[in-house]
C-alpha cells in the first residue's frame, strides 16, 4: 500500500472463474496486400505490438452483460472474449479468437447497433500489426464448436495498406460502433466507417483534417502544419455526438468531431514525456469532460504521474471546447500504471501491486488517496510468504502442545498448510498444476480440476511425504518450499491486467490473467484492526460508542497494545487454534491459550534453543518488556482497570454479529453476485475471529500478570466470569460462519430418493435445482446451500440483481446474511 494512502476496500475474487474452458475458433483472412518485412520471409509491423497484457471491459444496459476481452503478450495472436452477467451463473465457456497476425494493444466490444440481429449481439473491432482491421459480428457461445473455423461470412476484414502508404507507421487504434480510427507517426488520423457501409463506397474513409467537409484518401493534399505522433485516442459519445480525443508527442491534445470530421478543439501541454490518456463520463451538472494523461517528467524519465484535467463544453449552435487551467497531478511513485478509469467523482488508477482512487477536485493540495488491498497480499499471508517466521511458529507451538503425542505433530501442522492452500480466493487450478508438474507430477488440468477437496489433499500429501521421504528434508522445509513455489505461480497466473468500472452502480472490478474479482467496502472491524491510530479515533461508530473522548483515547491505546501483541504471535496462534476445532485430536482453547501465555512468559516453547530460536527468544523477551510497559502505561491513563474492563466490553458491540430485521420477499438464485457475497462474509469472519482471539490471549495474559499490573480481585473475577465466556462465544460464532463459508459441500449421492426426485424440477426455486450439479464442487461451499435459503430483501431486487453493485452493497448484503445464519429471519437465535 502507499505510504500516505487511507484503505478504504479490498478485492474479492470469483470464485470457479479459473475453471473457465476457451472454445478456439480460428479466424481466417483474404487480406493479400500485406507490407513483407526488409528480410522478405514474414509480414512487415507497421502498428504497435502488444508488449504488455491489456484487457478491458464494455458495459452493456440492456441487457445487463459485461464483455471482458484480454490479450496476452506471450500470445498477441490471441483473443479471449468472456460475457457475464451479475445476475446469472458464472459462465462455462468463453470465446478465443486466434487471428493470422499479431494484435495491437487494443480491442473494442460493443452491442450490435449496426444492424440489431438478435443472432449477432456483440460486434468485436481488432487490429494487427500488419494493419489489417477485422470485425466480428459475435453470435452467442453456445452457437460456436471449440476448434473450428471462424464463419467467413460473420467477418468483415479491411486492409489499411490498400488506402494508405505503409512507409508511415500506424501508431495508435481506437474504435466505436460503424468506425475504426487509426492515428499514425506524422500525426494524421482517419477514420473508416467499417461494416456499415462498402469498402468501395464514396465516405468510407474520412480523414480528419481542419477543412471540414472534405472526403479524400491520405496523402493527396498538403495538410499544413501537423501535430506529432499519434500516441492515443479515445472515442466519447456527448449529447449524441461522437468525439475521437487525440493525444500527440508533442503534447497537442486535439478532439475530433466524427460526425462532420472537423477540429472541435486542440490545446497543447509542454515540458513532459507523454505515453497514454484516459477520457471519463462528462458531467452534465458542470458541463466538464475530465481527462487524464500519463506522462514522465523530462527531468526524472523513471517516474510516471497522472495529470487530470477539465475541458468545459457548451453545445449550441456551435460546439465549443475549453480548457479549464486547473490541473490536478498526481505521483504514481513505484510501478507501472496499468490502466485508468474516470467515474463522475473519482480516478481509479490500477499499478502493478496496488489499486488507488482519488476524488476529482480542482483544489490539489486537498487530495486524498484511497488505496484497495489486492488478492496478492491475501495469498501471501496465508502461504506464510509475508512473514518467513509464522510457519516455523506453528511447528514449536504445536510440539509444545502435543509434547505428550509427537506422532500428531506432523500430520496436524501438514492440515493447517492444506486447508490454507486451498482456501477459496488461495487454491487456483492453473497455479497448482503448474506446481505439481514442477515436481514431476504431470496431471491434466482437467483431471486436476475434477478432483475433489479430498482428492487434492491427497495428492499434495502425497507429494510432500515423496520429498520428504527421498530428500530427507524436514516436513517444514518441504511445506515451505512447495508454498513459496506455488505462491510463484499464483502471481504468475493471476497477473493483474485492467479494470472494470460500471458507472450506472459505481461498481468497481479487477481483470487478470486467468480470474476476475469485485472490490468492496471495508467493514467497520477492518478500519479499527487495520488503519492507524488517527482513523481509529475518527471512526463515528466508534466514537459513539463511548461518553468521552477520554475514553476514545484509552481504546486507541489498547488496541496498539493488543495489535502489537497479535504481530507477534496471535496468528500463529489462531491458525492452531482453528484446526484444533476441525481435526482431531481436539486441542481446547484453554490449553492453546496457556501454552502462548507460557511462550511469552519463558520467551520459547522448547528447550534446547539453537541460533535461530535464540533470536526469537530474544524478541519475545522484548516483546514480554515492551507489554509489559504498554500495560503500566494504559493503567495510568484510565487510572483504574475497571475502566478498561468497560471499554473493552462496549468495543465488543464491534464483533458481535449484528442483529437485522428484514422483510424477505424475493427468492435468492446461485449467481456471480451470490458468490461474491459468499467470499466477502469468509473474509469479514475472518477478520472477526481473529479480533475476537487476540482479545482473548490479550486478557489471559493480562490475567497471568494481573499482580504486576495492579489488577484486582473484582478485576479478575469480571474478566473471568463475564468478559471470558462472551469473548468465547463471540469466537464460536464467527468460527462457524468462516466454516460455512469455506467448506466444501458433500457430493449429491446419485441413487438416493430425494435427490432423484429434485432431479424433476418440482421445487420452483431455480437456484435450489442446480443442487445436485453442484454438490460436491470446491467452490460450492456450504455458505451457498445456506444462502439459496435465504429469500433477500424487497430493496435488492429489481434491476440492481443484474449488475454488480458498488462497494458498500456487499457489506450490507453480508450484514443481512450473516445475521440470518445467527438470529434467523426474525432476529431470534437461529
């Protein structure tokens, strides 16, 4: 995250969405004038390639569909195209389009509005390196057979060099409906009305020139003083109109009217090295077009920044542009920009290892950064790669635990490493495949990905007791290299491409390689736990809760304290902990809590310290000193422990599961949305148990020091007889909602009754008739079958189920669900 950025959400991944099969189709071409390269043995490039992966999404109205396509640059041949709808299930099959030629860094998919055949919904604009434009009228997935040739008959192909010279570089493409436009090196642009009328055809090609009116092809007029290279264009449609924005070399930004192919406007920037741009909705309210621009500064090539700027517009008569002199620059400091978008009030910047937003505001020094956590750091954190000392802790807790049975060492540190490894959002097909063979274990992805959660157990155990066994390596060594591997590959395989943004629900996603994935809001738990002192203290809910800032002050202070005690052990401890709960034999929590109580008391859990452990026996001590200190210094300021006790039971109002009253009265069907719900209330538990658990090893280490910190009897008996039991049962509830959310459901038994006789499709709930497809599947946990149960709330339904919603919508959808499973429909204990 950025050093002076605020979180304000966290990505959540679609679950199932790396298990899509590609029909292949093949995509012919008749185009004979192709440019040979100066060797004479292949095609001549006269456009850009694709040097980096690019990907991106067109929102559709009606009907609600997002139409994601993606180009990779180890196969700029290729095409993929994906639908999906918010509403329905996530899709089997998607559509890849290999063409004769390398493609350009650019694609455009839109709604056929050419000539609305309900047989070819989609239309699909590409252009190759050889300057071969193509469009593909689109039928639906199911219309097409995987290996099979692209129909000649869906395809329009114009060859750019049969109207122009080839000895000027086409540098930049963009499309709309019924036009593709192509800007090249000497700065001109063209534009060719391609699929809606001949080729041959008097106004086909347009160039867009300063006389306006004038139809000629390029090269037969002297055009006066040009503008540098073409770098980027973007088309925008305002009041009706089309408008191509041009960005040049030399910093001329010029907009185009398409309509009557004259100059509406040009301004030209100085003193940078200008890459991309970026055009946002225009804002209706203030007549303003934002727009932004990537650059690097002349004086630092190594740094890139964003300059976002307003054009102010008046249609009458005339359409006047003018640049607003206000310009908002914004640093981007490590990693590569990716891509950007422009809603009405934000610029959402997508980089390498982060995802910032900032509002748009003509007041500079008044910026503020919102960053957006990643799945990296998820994944991270589970396989122990954020920290290389947490798995070497679960060995020595678990040895402390089980020193009476060292046989179950083993195999319980080996379930906690499994059931982290194939947590939903963590386990990923292609990753593990690619992993698997890396140890000379060469299965099908198909095969593979029929595996069951047992069946993937089992061969990832398999494979370590192998390496264990002909290496002689310790079961940790092997855990953590297999891990670190199969992280390598995670990264690989879900490299971070474009964004998706639906300005109609301010719904915000993230294209990679192989997944997409929706970012949501944070919840309030997530704010205290992970923001700085400074947001804690501003948090109303927060502040609310207590009668004075006193107070406030005295919670800040605590919760440094108990975060500080959690970074070092609490974790670690909560992993054990959870596993104890799942597997046997059963560890009660008591004897855990005991045995990290005893670690911080004595600084190790064995004895016989080597090199290592005698410097994580160091910084326990340190750690047990600096609580310690923390403990003397927090009792000084509330000036008495019956006021801590106080403040940490009306914090408690925090992780409790809320309690939500609704009127139900829409059934819930399995779709896109319902599975990302799923995946945000097993992030949220999560989060709330571990809160919950560092409170409780807070407070039993606080009991085991109590003489030393000057608490009372009456001190001890409250934490012991009330705060104790509410804190465990806290513990539990979130434990069995993370369960839910996580648990694979059992395979449908095939000759049972029941399941034959849903297998008629009486029950009228459609969700509920997919059971038995289902059943069994690593990515329909248990959370699914509860929430087909669930009949959601009369403000859900409607057009709002079609589309993803914004940020804040799924923490509220998880509220309601989430208090269903603990209080019941009607807020009574379930």
């Amino acid at each position: 995250m950025g050093t002076d950025s605020t979180l304000a959400g966290k990505e959540v991944p679609i679950i199932g969405t790396d298990v899509l099969r590609w029909i292949e189709l093949s995509v012919p071409s008749s185009s004979s004038n192709i440019p040979a390269a100066s060797d004479g043995t292949s095609a001549a490039t006269i456009a850009p390639p694709t040097v980096d992966d690019r990907a991106s999404c067109f929102v559709l109205e009606d009907p609600s569909a997002y139409l994601i396509w993606r180009i990779h640059k180890l196969q700029p041949h290729v095409l993929e195209l994906l639908e999906l709808n918010a509403s329905k299930e996530f899709p089997k099959a998607g559509l890849r389009f290999t063409f004769p030629y390398p493609l350009c860094p650019f694609a455009y998919v839109c709604k056929n509005e050419i000539s609305r055949n309900s047989r070819f919904p989609y239309l699909l604009y590409v252009f190759t390196v050889t300057g071969v434009a193509y469009l593909l009228k689109i039928r639906n997935v199911s219309a097409y057979a995987s290996s099979s040739l692209f129909p000649a008959d869906d395809l329009f192909e114009l060859n750019v060099c049969d109207y122009v010279s080839n000895h000027v570089p086409i540098t930049a493409v963009t499309a709309t409906a019924g036009c593709i436009v192509v800007g090249r090196s000497d700065g001109s642009v063209c534009c060719f009305r391609l699929g809606v009328i001949d080729p041959s055809a008097p106004g086909f090609v347009h160039e867009l020139r300063d006389e306006a009116g004038i139809s000629r092809l390029w090269g037969l007029m002297s055009r006066g003083k040009m503008a540098g290279a073409v770098l980027d264009m973007e088309i925008s449609e305002l009041h009706g109109k089309r408008f191509v924005f041009v960005l040049h070399s030399d910093g001329t930004l010029r907009i185009w009217d398409l309509s009557s192919h004259s100059r509406a406007f040009s301004h030209t920037v100085t003193g940078a090295t200008f890459q991309r741009l970026w055009v946002g909705q225009f804002d209706s309210d203030s007549n303003t077009i934002p727009l932004s621009i990537l650059y690097k500064e002349s004086l630092d090539e190594e740094l890139e920044m964003i300059s976002l700027h307003s054009i102010l517009y008046n249609f009458g008569e005339r359409n006047v542009f003018s640049m607003d002199p206000s310009v908002q620059n914004i640093t981007l400091e490590e990693g590569q920009c990716l891509d950007v978008k422009i809603t009405l009030d934000k610029i959402w910047i997508l980089k390498e290892d982060e995802l910032v937003s900032h509002m748009l505001t003509t007041n500079a020094e008044e910026v503020e950064a919102f960053s957006y956590a990643l799945q990296e750091e998820v994944v991270a954190d589970q396989l122990f790669q954020s920290s290389e000392h947490q798995a070497d802790e679960i060995l020595q807790i678990a040895r402390s635990i089980f020193s009476s049975s060292k046989d179950d060492v083993v195999p319980f540190v080996s379930s906690i490493f499994l059931r982290r490894l194939l947590l939903p959002g963590v386990h990923h097909n292609a990753a593990l495949h690619a992993t698997l063979a890396e140890y000379g274990r060469h299965l099908l992805e198909s095969d593979l990905q029929a595996l069951t959660a047992d069946g993937l157990k089992k061969e990832v155990l398999s494979l370590i007791e192998h390496e264990v066994g002909s290496e002689k390596l310790s079961i940790l060594h092997s855990w953590k290299c297999f891990l670190t591997r199969y992280f390598h590959n995670w990264c690989k395989n879900n490299a971070v491409y474009g964004l998706l943004v639906d300005s109609s629900t301010d719904a915000v996603g993230l294209i990679r390689k192989s997944s997409v994935s929706i970012f949501r809001s944070l919840e309030d738990i997530e704010r205290i736990v992970e923001g700085s002192s400074d947001e804690v203290g501003e948090l109303t809910g927060l502040v609310d809760l207590f009668d004075d800032d006193h107070e406030c002050e005295i919670l800040v202070e605590l919760l440094r304290c108990i975060m500080s005690f959690s970074q070092q052990l609490g974790k670690t401890a909560s992993s054990i902990f959870y596993e104890s709960v799942l597997t046997a034999p059963v560890i009660s929590s008591e004897d855990i809590v005991h045995c990290i109580v005893k670690i911080l008391e004595t600084g190790s859990c064995i004895s016989g310290l080597a090199e290592k452990e005698l410097i994580d026996h160091k910084s326990l001590r340190k750690l047990s000193v600096e609580m310690f200190l923390s403990l003397q210094s927090l009792y000084k300021k509330a000036s008495a422990w019956n006021r801590i006790l106080n403040v940490i039971e009306g914090f408690f109002k925090f992780l409790v599961p809320q309690k939500i009253i609704h009127d139900f009265d829409t059934e819930v069907s399995s779709n896109i949305n319902s599975s990302i719900l799923v995946h945000t209330t097993y992030q949220i538990s999560k989060v709330m148990f571990e809160s919950a658990w560092d409170f409780l090893l807070f407070l039993s280490y606080l009991l085991d020091i109590g003489g030393q910190v000057h608490l009372s009897h009456d001190d001890i008996t409250k934490i012991q007889l009330e705060i104790v039991p509410m804190l465990q049962e806290i513990i539990f509830e979130w434990l069995i909602i993370n369960f839910f959310a996580i648990t694979p459901s059992a395979p449908a038994i095939t000759e049972d009754f029941n399941s034959k006789l849903s297998s008629l499709h009486i029950d009228c709930n459609t969700g509920k008739q997919l059971w038995n497809e289902k059943l069994g599947r690593r990515d329909f946990t248990l959370a699914f079958i509860l929430h087909l149960n669930v009949r959601s709330s009369s403000t859900d339904h409607g057009h709002r189920l079609e589309r993803f919603p914004n940020m804040q919508s799924f923490v509220n959808r998880m509220r309601d669900f989430i208090s269903w499973i603990i209080w019941g429909q009607s807020g009574g204990s379930s």
